[in-house]
C-alpha cells in the first residue's frame, strides 16, 4: 500500500506520462482545401509575353505525419482570361477535357528539406504520367479551436512531357516549353 507521500510523487507523474502518451498517440489530421481562400494558377510565355491562367476546381488532401499528399484538378475549370485562348487550350491538341476532365498528383515520398518540403510522386495530365518533384513550405495558422494551414509554392513543368501542344503547338518559338505552377493553399482539418 502507498503511503499519502508517495501518492502525492507518483500521482502527478502518472497523469503527465498518461497526457504524453496520449498526445504522442494522436496523429496529425488530414487537412483538406478551404477553396474560397486557395488559389492554383500557372504562367506561360506565349509570343515572348507571360500569360497566366488559373484553375477554379480542384480538391487537396494532406497528411503531414502519414506523408501524404494528394491534388485533383478539374481540368474542365481553367480559364486564362481570353475565351479564344481558352477555346484552343480546352481542345485536342492542348488540356483535350473532353477525353482527359481531370489531372492528377500523389506524392509517394514526402522528404523534409531546408526551406520546407519536397514532395515526389506521379502526376497524370491528359492521360500521361510522370514523375515529379515539388517544392513547398506548410506553416500552421489559425487557433486551437479553428487550426489550419497554409500550403504553398510552386513547380516547373515541362508542357511537351505530357503531349499539351499537338501539331502546329508542338514547336516552342511561339510557346514556351515551360510552365510555372504556382499555388497557395489554405487548409484545414477534415471533418471526420
């Protein structure tokens, strides 16, 4: 039998070891995209000139302690400000939404770097998949009782590498090869 002062060491141990058990059991959330605050754009030089389009669908899931990473464009929501560039983007020889409605990346491997982040995993556009690498930085906002997170950076990929530019669209001196992927994320936890 424990004597009074013995209790009195003991006690507030076990409750400190049983709360640090606790929170090291509970895993981070899975954070989802809050759209109204999120933004997915992309640049590309077209007649020496940048131009910038954006995507209004898309849905992201992230896992910061699984390492998970996933983002699913809805291909048929871009828009460059320019109805007769959007008209030639949306056809057969650039985004096709017809055939191809939705592009896709899942990290395999999420790697912690100096300045934040490497994801690297497939990312499947227009029916063609690649692996690619993309930086980003991940910082908590928000309250206890209203937690988010800020998801945000951007990515160079090569247009041709997943076939946007057939025929004539396939030569570069009047459209860059390169587009730069740009987003800023807000996220919060998942209702369950």
């Amino acid at each position: 039998m424990l004597s009074a002062r013995a209790l009195r060491v003991t006690l507030p141990g076990l409750i400190l070891g049983a709360a640090t058990i606790a929170h090291a059991a509970t895993p981070s959330p899975t954070y989802t995209l809050r759209p109204a605050h999120s933004s997915l754009t992309y640049t590309f030089t077209q007649a020496g000139a940048a131009n910038q389009g954006q995507f209004k669908r898309f849905s992201v899931r992230f896992d910061p302690s699984a390492g998970t990473l996933v983002v699913v464009i809805d291909m048929r929501s871009f828009d460059t400000g320019d109805a007769q560039r959007n008209e030639v983007l949306g056809g057969a020889d650039f985004f096709d939404v017809a055939h191809y409605p939705q592009a896709r990346f899942q990290a395999t491997r999420l790697r912690k770097t100096a300045g934040g982040y490497l994801a690297t995993g497939p990312l499947t556009l227009r029916g063609v998949t690649r692996v690619v690498s993309v930086p980003f930085t991940w910082r908590l906002i928000g309250t206890p009782t209203h937690p988010a997170g800020l998801l945000d950076g951007q990515t160079v990929l090569k247009r041709l590498d997943f076939g946007l530019g057939q025929g004539q669209w396939r030569a570069t001196e009047w459209l860059g090869n390169a587009v730069t992927v740009h987003f800023a994320l807000r996220l919060a936890p998942a209702a369950h």
